[in-house]
C-alpha cells in the first residue's frame, strides 16, 4: 500500500529532512519525491510505501501534521486508494 504526503509552506532548511526522517522512524519508505521552491514558498510531493508502518496509518498522519505545525508548514498524508479516488475523471 502507498500513501500521498504533501507539504507546503514557507522554504526553511531542513524540511525534507524532517519529513523523511519522520518517515524512517514509522517505516514508511520513500518511493518517490518531488520538490519546488517558488521564491519562499516550498512545495514537495511524497510517495510512500506504508505497509512497513510500524504504528496505525491515522497515527502517522496525525504525526506528520503535527511535525509540519512545529516547523509551520502543511503537511497532509493520504492513502493512495482515497488520493486516486478523488482524482479520478
């Protein structure tokens, strides 16, 4: 199973390091990223393998939100199933 992690906010150092590492520690393993910066405002695109998740998946999103309002970023994480469902024509 995959998931869809999302972040914007304004660029600081170290945003991807924090969300990666975020990621090492539940197990969810980085497939594939995408990033931008646009004057000051960062924007990435996550997609991550989370059957190695070693908590509940509400839990992980629940951690990665909470990591982006420490660092004053938004940070959304999605099941793949739901991000495909939504953006289906």
């Amino acid at each position: 199973m995959k998931a869809v992690i999302t972040v914007t906010g304004k660029d600081t150092t170290g945003i991807i390091a924090k969300v990666s590492a975020k990621c090492a520690e539940r197990g969810a393993n980085i497939i594939d990223i995408t990033q931008s910066v646009l004057k000051d405002y960062f924007a990435m695109m996550m997609l991550v393998e989370i059957d190695g998740l070693n908590v509940k998946f509400g839990d992980f999103v629940d951690e990665l939100k909470t990591v982006g309002e420490e660092n004053g970023l938004f940070i959304q994480a999605m099941h793949e199933d739901i991000f495909n469902s939504m953006h289906r024509i």
